[in-house]
C-alpha cells in the first residue's frame, strides 16, 4: 500500500513539471540582408547597409509595381524574375531601389539606311532580341522579319536575352537589313495575261524565262523579258538589276521583219521591240555577213539611231527596213 501511494504520488509531480522550454531563433531584417548578400550576382546598396535590425528595406515601388512600370515604358511581355526576391516575401512587399535599374534595359537603336529613324526602346533582362525587334516593328510599321540587330559587331541570336548577352542599359544596337533571296513578281505575257510567282534573286533572267515558259504552257526561246522598257540579258541575274518583292516585267516575243539592201535584195531578220539599232547591225553581220554602214537603216523615212530600240521606231511584225546607199568608200554585197 505505502508502495502504490509512493507511485502516485510520484506521478503526480510529474504531471505538473513543465515542459524543457523550447529555443526559439529570431530571425532580423540583418540576417535577410546577410544571407541575401552571400548570393552570386548581389550587392547591397548604401542605404540599406545602414539600416537596423526591424526597420523596413527602404523602397520606392513594390514588386507588383515594377511590372506596371514596364509596361507603361514599352518593356516587352517577357516575364521579369526578381532575383532579390525570397520565397518568404508576397507580391506586396518593396523592392530596393538597385533592383529597378538591374531589371530595366534603355536601348539605343540605330537605323544606318536612315538615321531619321533612330529611336530609344525600354526592354527588361529577359527581353529576346526577337521580341525587341517586334518593338521596333511595332514603332517603325514594319516586318521585323525584314532586320537583324547588331551589337559590338556580331548579329544577335534570335532567342538570346540580354542578360545571357550581357548588354548594359544605355547600349546601342544597329538595325541592318536582311538580304532577301526569294522576291515575288508580276510578268505580262502576250497571249497569257499576267503571271505572279516567287522566284531568287540570284537565278538567271534566262531561268525565270524558263519558268515563265513552264507556268503558261508555251515555248519561250528567243523570248525578252523588259524591265521599263529595257531587255534583260540572259546571262545576268535578277538582282544585277535590282529586281525587289512587287517587280512587273514584261514578257515579248520576236517576230520577223524585212531589210532591203539598197541593190534590190531582201533578207529576213528575227527580232524584239526591245532590240537596240546597233545589235540589229551585229545580227545582220553575224548571220549573212554583211556590214552596215553605221546609222544607213531607216523606216517609213526616219533614219534609225544606235542607241534606241525597235519598239521606240514603231517597228512591228513584218515591218520592212532599207538599208540606205553607202558611201563609194563602202563595199556592199
């Protein structure tokens, strides 16, 4: 009996002794900043360095402000990451005033074809330089497909951010100009009205004929293509002559015309409207050997001049040429 009244009465001490105390660790507005410090890329500004322990970070906006604030600059929708920013900080709480011009990117760009042109664009660290040439497409109303950017003298990769890139706030980019191969363009044909296909600048006038030829079903040989009234040689490209998107050519067909010595004899000659009066002297050497003497051709009693063509003469299918007298000095077949 005196055992079990030793053993409750031993119990009941121990119910009523208290818990050991539980230690508990004060975290400070100090230790944030410490820890925060120990982090790759941050630095403390001057301001809050001197605070003490439970004043507050000393801030002109909040997180969700700095956000607003980029917007209304023009500063592209790719999302800003805060790296100051603790998991244990909302939305609402202030941001330090150094992390607003490390988030914050004033660009300089250039337009060397037009320095008109040239503008400021606000972008954050995260921005592409796709999405900051859509900015400048936005401003400028063109494709911005059409340019590349440029900075330190090397293209920016399409989906490199500026902080992977490392440019600075005040930094200028140039704005250049893509060269575009495949242009589209218009040609008036004869007989198949006006066909409109995508060609490379870099192929051969006497490719595009080929494909012209294929596109209406129609032999083109011997065939000119005019560009304001002007032939294009076979042997050049379409970009020797400048040929852009929305180009019209013209596509004409030779045809025969008659040139009458002055002893009497004919021969025959295929030609373009665009032909000069000077290649028609070579052709009539090369083909029947015969020389003209310069400026003796004529037609319907107007002398035709080197320099100009057929078409400008009104030359047209079975048209007859003479061929004047030449001087006593000339021999003439």
């Amino acid at each position: 009996m005196d055992d079990i009244e030793r053993y409750s009465a031993s119990a009941e001490d121990d119910l009523e002794t208290p818990p050991p105390a539980t230690t508990t660790t004060t975290v400070t507005m100090a230790d944030r900043r410490e820890a925060r410090a120990s982090r790759p890329g941050y630095a403390i500004s001057a301001s809050s360095s001197n605070e003490t322990d439970g004043d507050e970070v000393k801030s002109t906006a909040a997180f969700k402000e700095v956000k607003q604030v980029c917007n209304e600059e023009g500063v592209g929708e790719n999302p800003i990451e805060l790296p100051h920013q603790d998991e244990s900080q909302s939305v609402d709480q202030p941001l330090a005033d150094d992390n607003v011009s490390y988030l914050i990117r004033k660009l300089f760009i250039k337009v060397p074809t037009n320095p008109q042109l040239d503008m400021v664009v606000i972008a954050n660290v995260n921005d592409t330089a796709t999405s900051i040439k859509y900015m400048i497409a936005n401003k400028l109303g063109c494709n911005p497909h059409s340019y590349d950017l440029m900075y330190e003298g090397r293209l920016l990769l399409p989906r490199a951010s500026l902080g992977i890139i490392d440019i600075n706030t005040n930094s200028t980019l140039l704005l250049v100009e893509i060269p575009q191969d495949l242009v589209w363009i218009s040609v008036y044909t004869p007989n198949n009205g006006k066909v409109y296909f995508q060609i490379r600048k870099l192929h051969t006038v006497a490719y595009t004929k080929v494909v012209i030829g294929s596109m209406i079903n129609s032999r083109v040989d011997g065939a000119g293509l005019l560009l304001d009234g002007n032939a294009l040689e076979d042997s050049r490209s379409l970009a020797s002559y400048c040929i852009e998107n929305q180009t019209v050519l013209h596509l004409i067909y030779p045809f025969q015309v008659s040139l009458k010595m002055y002893l009497g004899s004919t021969i025959t000659l295929n030609v373009l409207a665009s032909d000069d009066v000077g290649v028609i002297r070579q052709r009539v050497f090369d083909q029947h050997g015969i020389i003209l003497p310069f400026n003796q051709m004529s037609f319907q009693g107007r002398r035709l001049v080197a320099g100009y063509n057929l078409e400008s003469y009104g030359v047209k299918r079975n048209s007859m040429l003479r061929m004047g007298r030449p001087p006593k000095s000339t021999d003439m077949c």
